[in-house]
C-alpha cells in the first residue's frame, strides 16, 4: 500500500511538472505582457504552440546528422528525469534515492551538452554562436551551482535533495548567513541556466546577443515542440528547486493523509504563482546585459557559492 | 602456478614478443602477429590480475629471481593495490593491441615501433610487480625508455625530434627524485626490499623530504603542473595507440608509483601533506583543462586534459592523505576509492578518445580540428565510440567519469570537520576549482565533437574520409561498453577496491553489493546516494516513451531542406565556427590578460589596401619560467665542466687521487 502511494505520487508528480511547466511559461508570459500594458497572449497559449508544432511536419538541414534528430528527446528525457527527482508538492518521491542534487546537476548538464551539440550539427554561424556562448555561460554556472549545492549539502550533511528539504523545514536550523548567500547564488544561476533576461532574452529570434535561441533556431515542428517543452520544464525544475528548498513548509510528508497532499498540491501552486510573478516583474525590471558584462553577474553566484562554503567549513553553525 | 609467477611469465613472454619484433624488423607482414601476441599475453594478464584483486592470489604471493644486485636479487610481489594497477594497464594494453591490430597497419615504418610496444608494456607490468628499490627503479627506467622510443618513432619531423629530447629530460629528472627518495627510504643499511623499507623507521623530516621527492618523480611522470611541460608534447607526438597507452595508462603507473612509496612505504605523514597534494592537483585539473580548452590539435588537447584528471586524481589523494593523517579513516576511504576508481574511469575513457582520434588520423590524415568537420556522416561507427567517450569524460551520468567525480565530491563533502584551519580554507576552494574544471571539461569536449565530427567539411580529406577497420571498431566499442558498465554498477568495482582503502586508509566503504538496486553510497551515515543503473534506465524510458507518444500521436512527417540560419545561409564551411571561434567566449573569461594567451590585432593605415591581421597566441609559460633558466644553468655547468676533458694525464692522476682521499675522508666522518 505504501509503495503504491508512493508510486502513485511519483507518477503524477511527473505528469505534473509536464503540464503545469507550460502553465507557468504562459504566466510570466502573461505577467510580463500585462507589465509593459499588453494584453498578451492568454495563458494556454504554450500548450497551444505546443500542440500546433506536434502537428506540423519537420524540416531538417540536408547535411543534419542523427544528432539533430535525436537530441531534441535526450534534451527533453533528461530534463524531465531532473524535473521529476525535485519534490514539488511531496516529499520523500519513490527513486528520490537514486540520484541526488549533484545528479540533478549533472542531468540538467548532460542535457546542455546534447543541445550544444545540436546547435554545431548543422555548421551555421548563428549555431555556432549559441553553443559557444552557452557553453561559456555553463562554465561559470554550473561550477556556482554546485557551490550551492556544498552549502546545503554541509548544512544537511547530505546530497539527497529530500533530506535538504526536511532539514531546512525542521525548526532546528533557523536563519543562516550561508543559506541565504546560497539562495541569492542559486538564484542568479536559475536565471542564467534558464536563458532569462538579464543574460539572454527568450522572447526574441533575431538579436546578435541571444544565446538558447540562436542554438535551437534550425529546430521546426515536433523537435522545436521538444525543445521548448524542456525549456520550460527547466524552468519549472529551477523554480520547485527554490521553492523545495527555502520554502519546504508545504511539502507533503510520504504517508499523509489525502488533504496533506491536497494542501500540498495548493501549495505549489502558489510557489509556482509566486515565484512566477517575481521573475516576470523582474525581467521588465532589468535590462539585458551584453554578453561579456555575463561573467561579473554569473561569476557573482560563484563567489556566493563559495563564500557560503568556506562559511560552513568554517563553521557549522554559520 | 601463483599468480605473481604467471604474470612474470606474462612479462617475460611480453619481453619475448619485443625481442622477436627486433629479430624480424626487416620482414614484413609481421605486424599482426606482434600485436596479436600482446593482445593474448594482455588479455591472460588482466584475468589473473582481476583474479588477484578478487582475493584469489593464492600463495605465496611474492617471488626472489636470482637477478639484479648480488646476495639481495630482484622481487616481486603482488598486493591488491598492485592487481588493481596491473588490470588498468593490462586492460588499456589489451585495448592497445587490439586497436593496433588495425591501425598499426597503416604505419610508415613499423620496425621504429613493433620492439618497444611489448617492451613498454612489459616495463609497466615490472613497475607495478616490483617489490624491491632496485627492480623498481630499474622497471621505471625501461619503462621510460621503451616508451621514449616510441615517442620518437617518427623522427624525421623535428618537432618530434624536441618532444623526444624533452621528454627524456623530465624522465632523466623524474628517475632522479624517484632515486633519491628511494635512497632515503633505504637508508644507510641498504635495505632494499620494500617489506623492509615498510617497517624502517625514519624521521619526518625524512618522511617530508621522501613525500617532495616523488611528488616530482612521480608527479612529472603523471604530468602535474608545473612539471607536465613535457606531456602535451610527448604524449601527441607517439602513434596514436601508444598515446593511448602513455595518457590513459602509463600516468596511471606514475600514480601507482605515489600511492606505493607515500601511502605504503613512506608511513605516517602530516597532515600538510595533503594540502600540497589539494594544491598541486586543484592547480593541475584548472590549468590543464583551461590549456586543453585553447588546443585545435586533438591530440593535444586530449593530452592536456589528461593532465586535468591527473589533477582531479590527486585531488582525491590529497583529501585521502589529510583525512588519514587526522584519523578520520572512513573518508580516507571514500578519497582513496574516488581517486582510484577515477584512475580506472580515466584509463578507459582517455584510451578510447585517442583511439578515436587516431581513428579520424587514419581516415583524414588531420589531427587539426580545424580542417575537419562533418565526419559523423562519413564515419558514423567511429562517431558515436567517440561521442560515448566524450560524454564519459565530461562527466555525464549515467557514464563513469560522472561516478568518480560525484564520489570525489563526496569526499570533498566530508571534509568540515578536517581541524586545521588551512584545510578547512583550502577544501572548498579545492571543491570549487573541481567544479570549475568539470564544466569546463563539458566545453572542451563539445568543441572537441562538435567541430572534428559534426558541422559541414571543412577540407577536402575530411569530406572523403572513410569508415576505419573493423579492429579498431572494436576496440573502441569495447572501452566504450566498459565505459557505460563502470557508470551503471560502479558498485562491485568500489567493492573490490575494499583491500585497498583497508591496507592504506585503514577502513574500506560500506559494502556496495548489499545496497537495495546497486545503489552506491559514500560513507555509512551519510544519506547521500547514486543509483547509475536507474538514471540509466529512467533516460532510456522517458525519451522512448517521448518518442513513441509522438510518432504514434503526432506527426513524423519529414522534410529536407537547405539550412536555415535566419534566411542567409552562406555555403562557404569556412565562415561556420572553428575550434578556436568556439573557445573565444572562455579565454575572454577565464584567459584574457594572462601569459597563456596573447591577440595581437593589425590594423592597415586608412587608405591602405592590405588585410588587417589577427594573430593568437597560445603558450604555456610554463616552460621559459621554469625550465628554461634550469636548462641554462645546466648548460653552463656542462661548458664548465668541459674542460676537464682537455687536461694532461699528470693532473687526471691528481684528480682521481683526491676524490679517493675525499671518498675515504666522508667514509670517515659518516662511521
């Protein structure tokens, strides 16, 4: 009966960060058109977008390779086993185990390297250009990453995302200089790793600066539909990310009862809603960066990470 | 028949095989049968030596040949730690052979390098079987020579001709401090066996001095920074099989030769030990990976980011020594079975990768990135070897680089309670530039596939290369399987490293195997764990399940069609991005402002018609700081020196007169 549960919320966690993804794409969407006083597309309008390019048919370059054609699904397989291993509305998810944050990570990398890949296959310069400016980006971001992840890994003493999150929930932490230099840091690489502004702009195609969409710009039809999916699970990933570890409170417990969960559930979509709006106020707020002022922004995360590091090797109790 | 005794036969049949290769230099068609040879001694040597690492050595596991100095003779031992070694060389010298089987038969002249393979690989399975000071050194030498020889196989080109001389400095260099440390090991008592050099005792003083020793013996053979100048020229130079072997499995003996002399021989030592191995090797995995980023020639790069693992490697060794020096043996273990495991992910995957490049060598003549490209529609096999090996070494699960640095990272992890404060300051920093130096890794490898394998041609060779030989095929195909197998059941490797960590750590890891689904976790109380298997399968499953979804509800309608790119497609490959347009976003980064790297723009005067010119340079300074005042210094002594030769025998008498009077006057005041 527990595995059952157990399954059951595995299963429809990842249903849920496959739907509710678009959702919150559409909202910043949403929120951001209202800021500049748009109207704005409604907010399905993804799952629209989505379902019209399932529909149409694919052209791909003549000299394309079986990369291009295969990565979309890498892209989107590993984001999506990411997305599916970070508690949303539950702890204590049925393979939550078999990998943990550093995993994370590295899934979410292994998933960049295939779209770099594919942004190289066909040897266009806009291509070109997108890997290699995403590739640079990584290199600060994933290191910076990683750092926060140290810092909550010492503070836990574990990696495993959901004992992270049952620590920080627990009363016994309380206020830390470390965890809140983590958070600004995670959320400066959250903005980087998602291609938002101020270090790229997801809402243009035709901009010298642009970075994620310069690499996909050969994708049509069901491979875009891929991409764009993965795009926005990371973005939801990056979000329930934040939201599992510095707002854990509304996680629901493995075994509780269905209003828990219920509770839970509301929760999230309220982190979702939140968090959603602060990033659409956000990015109206700041201007975009030109790609060489990236390393002072991106590389800031990594002095946080570090900084909270060094704090905790310091001191436990810091 | 004991194992040690049949891998000495292993050896000495390997020595056979060389001699027979020189017997038969000036007849043809012999090339098969010697790398066959190799392929079956290797294959029968990795079998026992698995077997010893498993606990089935049977006794006596040490054997006295009635060889080298007189009274004391030459011994050979084998330990876990020793069978653990003798598998990474045996498997990567398997690889080799079945990997040459096909390549080598492109070779210009196949009697520069036929002796001195079994020779190397028998001087290395020496190194590793040897149990006393003398066959040790001796084994070293050899096995430094036979590899040297190989380096310079094609001499006729100068830049060969250099790599050669400097390698044979730094092996000359590196067999010294080996000496020395060895030396002081002994003692005065000259007690060269390694059993007795175990239970000698010496003062930390001695102990410190033996640890610098072979950090640079050991160290330059591995290709720590600042001793690797001569790696990245050295390791490319050679067949490309045998740069397999020097980078994926010769620093691995160098490694071999640290853990044996500081873990083992050396005793206790203090705890700053492991903050100078932190340094040397945080220092090595950034600086080697950033240089390998900047390299257009593959089989450089590939030999700078050798340097990178060797860095990432002593990482390991470094966290292992201090946890060990402050009795925290549990993490000790976790350090040591990191930087090991590490030691074999590296041996498959840094093997298969030249393989592939020698592969793309053989196919196109190139080893320039930038006059390669779209290769994958030409040699689809070789491609996708290379791209398994790539993401293998980018540290991508569910592959094996990934498990040997998240355990690394682990490790790195347990290290807050370490109590000295300059440990604690250098941890993180140690973990930070790991982290830096993984990513970075990610885009050297991206750069590495992307412009050598996909985009379109950007040479006529590149656009009519072929498919290369079967054997080849599948000796890459073999790395790349152990590649996914060491990544998704790392579990029975950490296991059968156990032995190991117990003898030299002092604990081993929670037993791998008993974990629920060959799960691997890093220490018994630590909630932390890992499960390659099921990211493995999880992948597999979604983007199958993705895929199946679409082409049974969407469309999978196809069209082709000219690229894209916004409208303006230009048909020239030469405006597509190449390796160093790649990098140019990093070295702005992480390099601009640094001697590593120069751009010198020049600008014609307006009016004037002549192109303006853009040079980069990219050099590793290491080289004129360091070495080339030592190398001044030396030739300054041999001038001096010189003029010895020019003297009257009446004052050669007086000479060796006094230095008989100077001998017995420091035997004197030593007794």
């Amino acid at each position: 009966m527990e595995l059952i549960s157990a399954l059951l919320v595995q299963v429809s966690q990842m249903l849920l960060v496959l739907l509710a993804a678009l959702l919150l794409t559409g909202f910043v969407r949403k929120v951001k058109a209202r800021l500049q006083r748009r109207r704005g597309p409604p907010i399905v309008q993804p799952y629209r977008d989505i379902l019209r390019l399932l529909k149409k048919e694919v052209v791909v370059a003549e000299n394309a390779s079986w990369i291009f054609r295969v990565a979309p699904y890498l892209i989107f397989a590993a984001t999506w086993v990411a997305a599916a291993l970070v508690p949303t509305f539950a702890k204590g998810l049925l393979f939550s185990w078999s990998a943990d944050l550093i995993a994370i990570i590295a899934l979410l990398a292994s998933a960049r390297f295939f779209l770099a890949l594919a942004g190289m296959d066909i040897g266009t310069g806009f291509g070109g250009i997108g890997s290699s400016r995403e590739m640079m980006i990584a290199s600060l971001a994933e290191p910076a990453m990683l750092l926060v992840v140290f810092t909550m890994a010492l503070v836990a003493h574990s990696t495993q995302l959901s004992a992270v999150a049952d620590l920080l929930a627990s009363s016994g932490v309380g206020l830390r200089v470390s965890l809140g230099l983590a958070m600004v840091g995670l959320i400066i690489v959250a903005i980087a790793e998602n291609s938002r502004i101020p270090v790229d702009n997801p809402a243009t195609h035709l901009e010298l600066t642009m970075v994620h969409e310069a690499m996909v710009l050969e994708y049509s039809g069901r491979h875009l539909a891929m991409i764009e999916l993965a795009a926005a699970v990371k973005l939801l990933l990056y979000i329930s990310l934040i939201g599992c570890i510095f707002v854990p409170w509304t996680l629901a417990a493995p075994g509780a009862a269905p209003a828990t969960y219920l509770a839970g559930f509301a929760g999230y979509l309220a982190k979702l809603a939140v968090f959603g709006f602060l990033l659409g106020v956000f990015e109206t707020a700041i201007a975009k960066m030109r790609v060489f002022r990236l390393p002072d922004f991106v590389g800031g995360a990594l002095m946080l990470g570090l900084l909270g590091t060094l704090l905790l090797f310091v001191s436990r109790s810091l | 028949m004991s194992v040690v005794a049949f891998l000495m036969l292993c050896a000495a049949a390997m020595l056979g095989v060389a001699l027979l290769a020189v017997a038969t230099a000036r007849m043809h068609a012999t090339t098969g049968f010697i790398y066959g040879a190799t392929l079956v001694l290797c294959v029968a040597a990795t079998v026992f030596s698995i077997a010893a690492l498993t606990g089935h050595a049977g006794a006596p596991t040490s054997l006295v040949l009635p060889l080298g100095l007189p009274w004391i003779g030459a011994h050979f031992a084998i330990d876990t730690l020793a069978a653990f070694f003798l598998a990474v060389v045996n498997i990567g010298g398997a690889a080799a052979s079945l990997y040459a089987l096909g390549y080598g038969a492109h070779e210009e002249e196949p009697h520069r390098v036929l002796p001195f393979f079994p020779a190397f690989l028998a001087g290395m399975n020496l190194v590793v079987l040897a149990d006393d000071a003398f066959s040790y050194l001796l084994s070293w030498e050899f096995m430094s020579l036979a590899s040297w020889a190989l380096v310079i196989a094609h001499h006729r080109d100068p830049e060969n001709r250099r790599a050669g001389y400097v390698y044979l400095i730094m092996a000359s260099l590196g067999t010294l401090a080996l000496l020395l440390a060895l030396g002081l090991l002994t003692g005065a008592d000259g007690n060269y066996d390694f059993e007795a050099i175990r239970h000698g005792a010496r003062t930390s003083l001695t102990s410190a001095m033996v640890l610098v020793l072979v950090l640079i013996g050991a160290g330059s053979k591995a290709g720590l920074v600042p001793l690797h100048a001569w790696l990245p020229l050295a390791h490319p130079t050679a067949p490309s099989h045998v740069s397999a072997l020097m980078s994926g499995v010769m620093t691995k003996v160098a490694i071999y030769a640290f853990i044996r002399i500081v873990f083992d021989l050396a005793g206790p030592l203090p705890w700053w030990s492991g903050a100078l191995l932190l340094a040397v090797g945080s220092l090595s995995a950034v600086l080697g990976v950033l240089q390998a980023l900047m390299q257009d020639d593959t089989k450089r790069l590939l030999a700078y980011s050798t340097i990178e693992n060797i860095g990432i490697i002593f990482i390991g060794l470094g966290l292992a020594l201090a946890f060990r020096a402050d009795g925290m043996n549990a993490a000790a273990a976790l350090a040591m079975t990191a930087a090991l495991l590490h030691v074999l992910n590296h041996s498959f995957f840094k093997s298969l990768l030249f393989f592939g490049t020698g592969a793309v060598l053989t196919a196109t003549g190139e080893r320039n990135m930038d006059r390669l490209g779209g290769l994958i529609h030409r040699m689809p096999a070789t491609s996708f070897l290379f791209l398994v090996g790539c993401m293998a070494i980018s540290a991508l699960p569910p592959l094996n680089g990934f498990v040997s640095e998240w355990l690394t990272f682990q490790a790195v992890l347990q290290s807050p309670d370490l109590p000295q404060w300059a440990l604690k300051v250098m941890v993180p920093a140690a973990g930070g530039l790991l982290a830096l130096a993984a990513a970075l890794a990610g885009a050297a490898f991206v750069k590495t596939f992307g412009i050598t394998f996909l985009s379109r041609p950007r040479s006529l060779e590149a656009a009519k290369a072929k498919e290369v030989d079967r054997f080849s095929l599948s000796a890459m195909g073999a790395l790349a399987l152990l590649c996914l197998i060491a990544g998704i059941i790392p579990g029975f490797i950490m296991d059968a490293m156990a032995p190991i960590t117990r003898q030299l750590a002092g604990a081993a890891l929670p037993l791998q195997a008993r974990q629920p689904w060959l799960t691997i976790v890093p220490a018994a109380e630590s909630g932390s764990s890992y499960n390659g298997l099921l990211v493995f399968l999880f992948i597999a499953a979604s983007s199958l399940l993705a895929v199946w979804a679409i082409h049974r509800f969407a469309s999978h309608a196809i069209r082709r069609g000219p690229a894209w790119d916004c409208g303006f497609p230009d048909p020239s490959p030469l405006t597509q991005y190449s390796g160093s347009s790649f990098v140019q976003p990093i070295r702005r980064v992480f390099l601009a402002r640094t001697p590593l790297t120069s751009e010198e723009v020049t600008m014609s005067a307006p009016g004037d018609m002549r192109a303006a010119r853009f040079t980069l340079t990219i050099a590793d300074p290491v080289w004129d700081w360091l070495y080339q005042p030592f190398a001044d210094v030396v030739e300054s002594t041999a001038l001096q020196l010189n003029r010895l030769q020019f003297l009257t025998i009446r004052r050669y008498l007086s000479l060796v007169f006094l230095s008989l009077v100077l001998l017995l006057l420091v035997l004197a005041i030593w007794s």
